[in-house]
C-alpha cells in the first residue's frame, strides 16, 4: 500500500472529533490549574534533564544485561530525588541476550563491505561467518508464497520498505519481515536471514529490533543491513549474477535474568484506590543511548507525574516504567498478570513510547460517558497545538493489552516522520531530543492525567465487546 502525507490540517480533519462537550464534570478550580500546570511545564526543563541523566548515567540498558538493573536502581533513586510517596518494584523474567561483533561482505561477483547489525535473539554464525547464495524477496509475504526449491541451502533477503510518515504507518507490516522472517525462512530451508533495515532513513547505521523463533524450526542467524547497502545491494541484482555474501554475527545467549516494572506513586487525595496509569518502558536496544525508545518517554512520564504533584490530584497517578518491552511486551505482560484482580482500579493508561517530537493529536478510548472529561481535556490542549481525535486510542505499546481487560487509554499522538530514521540505531542518542518539544509533551501529559484525576464522575470501565 502506498502511504501519503498528508498535511496536519488534513489529517486532523480526517479525525473523528470526540462527541462530547464539557460540562461539569470537572470543576472550575482544576481547569484553572490545568492551565497553569500546562503553563509551568512548558517552561520546564525536568523532562529533558531525566532524559539527559538516564541516557549519560545509565546509557544503553538491554534487558537481562548489568545495564538493565542499574537502569532498574536509576529509576528507583530518580522517583526517590523527584518526590514521589510510593516506590516500589515488581519481578519481571526477562530474557538474556547480548552480541559481539558483526560483520558482511558481498563475496562474489563485486565483493565490498555491508554495514550489518544482528537482530535481536539471533543465534550466532560459525566462526568466520557464513557465506551462501543470496535470494532475493520483496516481503515475508512473497517469502511464504515461494517454492522451498528456490530457498533451499541459500541465505533469504528481504527487501521491504517503509516510508517516511507522520505516524509511522508502514511499520507494522514492514517489521513482518524482521520478527518471523528467519523461521519462514528456516522452514523452506534457508541457512540464513538478512533484512533490510525496518527504517527511513539513508544512511549506513543498520536498525535492530526483536525477532521471534518459531518453537520447533531450525534457528538461523539473522541481521539487518543498512538501507544504504540494501539499495546498492539491489542494484548490484539487476546486474543478473549470482550474489553469494558472508556473514558473520557473533551473539551470546544467557539463562533468563530477573528485571523489574518500576512502579513511582503519586498518592490522590480523595480516590488515592483509583489509578491514572502514564507509563514508559526501561529497557532500550544497546546499540544506541535509547534516548528516543524510550527514554524520552520516561522523562514525560516522570516529568508530568512531578509536575502534577503540586496540585494535589485527587486520584493517585501511577507512573509505570515497564521491563523488557524491547522483548515483545514481557514486563507489561507481566504487570497485567500481576495486577488482574485490581486492573478495574485503573481509570486511565497511556505509554509514551514514540520518540520526543512534539504532540498533534489527542485520542482516548474511554467508556462513552466518560466523553465529556475527555472534551475538557481537548480543551485544554488546544493552545499545544493538539487536536481532539477519536475514541479508538490503542494507548501506547505496553499498555495496548488493557483494554482487553476494560481498562480505558489515551494516545497523546506525536510527529513520528523522522523516529524510524534512528530506531534501534546507534544513532538514537541525547542531541536527537528537542527540550522545547519535550517540554510540550510533558505539558499534554501532566494535562491529560491531571483532569483524569480530577473528574468528578465515574470513570467507568470499558463496554464490553460483543464476542462474533
Ligand atoms: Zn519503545
């Protein structure tokens, strides 16, 4: 499918505003603070000075790695220095994986180097690398359509694009290629995996990210090149010859290790049982700071949560940093197992979890009754320049698996056009982060979760879906 951008006025006409005014529901005296919360966390630089001390004091955290529980005793500590009345930690199993070096030559017939990254879970290649005949696809979808002769003893290339776009739009069916390509690769009888790079980007810096063995299919090493040597990799094709590369991914994998959802409270005043969750998560790929994924988003989270706490919410605000999302959601899983018999105590969940650029759009998915609070909320998000949108908010990765369970979330929508230029790259580092659009961020969450916390109406679970 081909993607447009479209402009922001399009696009926020396109969006289905929320049908609802604001009445009541809140009263007069914490509208009036929303504003002058908004107002002073604009001005502030604590979102950025989080970021700044996660990325330079902690750095790259992969799960299951030292990295990952110093980040775990940073969390702690920086929740303790910030204030909040409750800290605590809960035990996530996460897995332990590291790499080594990573190396790739086009062999035959015009032999140069190729920047490459091992995915994420990756077995390692023997020593000295391995070295076959590539063949060439599209997407996983052309991949599983293939005839296995074709495949068989060869090393699978695919070739999937993404786009630049507001919303990062072509990610999801893109990344197909990166999470199970390496199994439906296996089982037609490939020896090995390469991509290119799920990113936007021109340049030589290859994207990692996860990826997930079939149970049962042979494991092959798999990476990721640059989308500048896909490029010139697939001019090299057009030339007609056999390709034959090397590859050489050293990787490690450990027994499980214990991490921990960090867990920071601001304690409400009149409902303090009832929950306003913002989250962000931890853990970050280890070829980066992981400034952008995620740690912009624990600085707003964190940031809005402090900024909050000087107006006494009424509800507690529960910031989440939640373990191993890298890994596919394991902390957030984790966290909605531990906590099922007390999820209908969270009123309200969002994760920020896409970059630092500034918010354009404001959806929920609340119970309709609920609609009316949300509508004050736009209100006071208009002078942010942020839209009302729909009520079909997904919430943010880790918090996406709550609605299930009829816990209502909001998306704070931010400019995704340039995130996956430096997804999962060493390039996702401090001096990507702007403080002035950070700041704006962290304004819209103290925002949301603020007037969440000071509706005085029931904030109800969601309907239940009828089940076909
Ligand atoms: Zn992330």
């Amino acid at each position: 499918m081909k993607s447009i951008l479209l402009p922001l006025t399009i696009m926020s006409a396109l969006a289905m505003p929320t049908m609802a005014n604001a009445n009541d529901s809140v009263d007069k005296i914490s509208i009036k603070n929303a504003h002058q919360l908004r107002d002073t966390a604009l001005k502030a630089h604590l979102g950025f000075d989080i970021v700044e001390s996660l990325t330079v004091e902690v750095g790259p955290r992969l799960a299951g790695t030292t990295a990952d529980l110093v980040a775990v005793a940073w969390a702690e500590d920086k929740f303790k220095a910030l204030g909040f009345d409750k800290i605590y930690k809960q035990p996530v199993e996460v897995r332990h994986w590291e790499r080594g070096f990573a190396k790739a030559s086009v062999v035959s017939p015009y032999p140069q180097p190729l920047a490459i990254t091992a995915l994420g879970d990756s077995v390692a290649t023997p020593k000295g690398g391995l070295r076959g005949e590539l063949v060439f696809f599209d997407s996983v979808d052309e991949l599983r359509h293939s005839d296995p002769k074709d495949v068989k003893g060869k090393i699978v290339y695919i070739d999937a694009r993404m786009h630049r776009h507001l919303e990062g739009k072509e990610y999801g069916t893109t990344v197909a290629g990166r999470s199970i390509g390496s199994s439906v690769a296996s089982e037609k009888g490939a020896i090995g995996l390469m991509i290119r790079s799920v990113g936007t980007d021109s340049s030589r810096m290859p994207h990692t990210g996860n990826m997930n063995y079939q149970e049962g299919v042979k494991k092959i090493p798999a990476g990721a090149i640059s989308t500048s040597d896909a490029m010139m990799l697939m001019a090299m094709k057009k030339r007609g010859k056999a390709i034959t590369i090397n590859m050489e991914l050293e990787t490690k994998a450990y027994k499980p290790k214990t991490s921990y959802n960090v867990i920071g409270e601001i304690t409400g005043s009149k409902y303090p049982d009832e929950y306003i969750l913002i989250g962000a998560h931890l853990d970050s790929w280890d070829e980066g700071t992981g400034a952008l994924d995620d740690g912009a988003g624990v600085g707003i989270v964190m940031a809005a949560a402090h900024a909050i706490k000087q107006f006494n919410p009424k509800r507690t605000i529960r910031v989440v940093l939640f373990a191993n999302e890298e890994g596919g959601l394991i902390g957030a899983k984790e966290y909605r197992k531990a906590n099922a018999k007390e999820l209908h105590k969270i009123k309200l969940a969002g994760e920020s979890d896409f970059g630092a650029r500034n918010i354009w759009r404001f959806d929920s998915q609340v119970h309709p009754d609920n609609l009316d609070v949300m509508a004050h909320i736009n209100k006071v998000l208009k002078p942010l320049s942020i839209n009302s949108g729909n009520n079909k908010a997904g919430g943010g990765p880790d918090v996406s698996i709550l609605p299930e369970k009829g816990v209502p979330v909001f998306s704070l929508r931010q400019n995704g056009t340039d995130y996956f230029d430096y997804h999962h790259t060493p390039n996702d580092t401090l001096d990507k982060v702007n403080p002035t659009e950070l700041a704006q961020n962290v304004a819209a969450w103290a925002v949301v979760a603020y007037i969440a916390a000071q509706a005085d109406e029931k904030l109800l679970a969601l309907p239940k879906k009828k089940t076909k």
